[in-house]
C-alpha cells in the first residue's frame, strides 16, 4: 500500500519509521515544508523518497496528515477536495474537535479518519524518531460513525500491524467526553 506522511518531524517519522521497519505491506513516501526535514528523512531511510502533494494524491492511496495544529485544518480541506474514493486520508493531530469541525460539511468527509496517536517527546525532528515511540500507547479515533468502514478499519490495521498503538479508542464524536471513549478495543 503506497502511503505518503506529511509531516516528516518526531511523530510523522517515527510513524513513517514504523510502517517501514518490517516486511510490511506500505511503501512510505514523505512530504515536508523543511527541506531540512526532507534531506534528514530519506538520509535516515524514513522514506523511500520524498514527493509534493499533487504527486502523492496521484501515487499513494492512503495520506498521513502530521503537521502543526495551526496548519492541519487547512491541509486537510485541502487534501480532501483533491482525493477520490479509493483515497484514505487521516491525521494524527491534537486537535480533534477543531479539525472534525472544519471537515465535517466537506463532500469525502468519509474519506477521513480523525485519529490522535497519544505519543510524544522532548526532542523535535526527524532525528529524533525512534520505534518504539508509541509503543504502549493509545491511539484515538474521533467521530468514527462519520468514516467509511474501509477507511477505519485501515488505519486501526495500519495501527496494528505496525505496532504503532497498543489500543485504539473509538470516539463515536469529535470530542472527547469527560468520562473518556464510548468503545475502546485492542489494536
């Protein structure tokens, strides 16, 4: 499965590193604003090789969206309008709530997986990816009854066979409620 991170720093890596790391079914490809990322990324061998949007929306079926908070919503509108139906698109940023509200009246927001892999560091960049960054972790899925079946079950496999996520927790809306997930089941 030809997959493409955008967002090559600690958590886009390390999942990029992941997907790589076995014989697994993923060709990763990357997709950064820093060249610095980008020079680092397939130095490191995080990425078969780097590619910009429109080349990865053309190769790849499955997009990773790991970039800032404050540009993620944009991206993601972005991506959408460009994507068919055999495209999966998810993100693994903080900020569910702000994000599942700027996709919601989009045309393939099926298409989307609003996830949250609940790992992170001190260090910064694609030098400071590392395997087991998410080892032991939870990983969030918000607004699940909004994603098509295919596109949830890919990335909770994605999750699983990489051995990104110990769990995945299944919100059945963007935000996260006080008492936590309404379904929670093993990776």
């Amino acid at each position: 499965m030809k997959t493409a991170v955008n967002g090559l720093g600690l958590i886009g890596g390390s999942i990029a590193k992941e997907l790589n790391r076995q014989a697994s079914p993923f060709e990763v490809y990357g997709i950064d604003s820093s060249e610095l990322h980008v020079s680092k990324a397939i130095e490191l061998g995080l990425v078969r090789s780097t590619l910009s949007l429109d080349e990865a929306i053309n190769r790849c079926t499955q997009m990773i969206l790991v970039v800032p908070a404050d540009k993620i919503q944009a991206l993601a509108i972005d991506v959408l309008d460009r994507i068919g139906a055999h495209h999966i698109v998810f993100d693994v940023g903080s900020t569910k709530d702000e994000i599942c509200k700027t996709v919601a009246a989009h045309t393939m927001r099926h298409r989307f997986v609003a996830a949250h892999a609940l790992a992170d560091t001190e260090f910064l960049g694609p030098e400071a990816t590392h395997l087991n960054l998410f080892r032991g972790k939870k990983n969030i899925i918000c607004g699940a009854e909004r994603s098509d079946d295919d596109a949830l079950i890919l990335v909770s496999t994605m999750f699983k066979t990489s051995r990104i996520c110990l769990i995945n927790l299944i919100l059945m809306a963007c935000m996260m409620p006080s008492s936590g997930p309404m379904i929670s089941a093993e990776c």
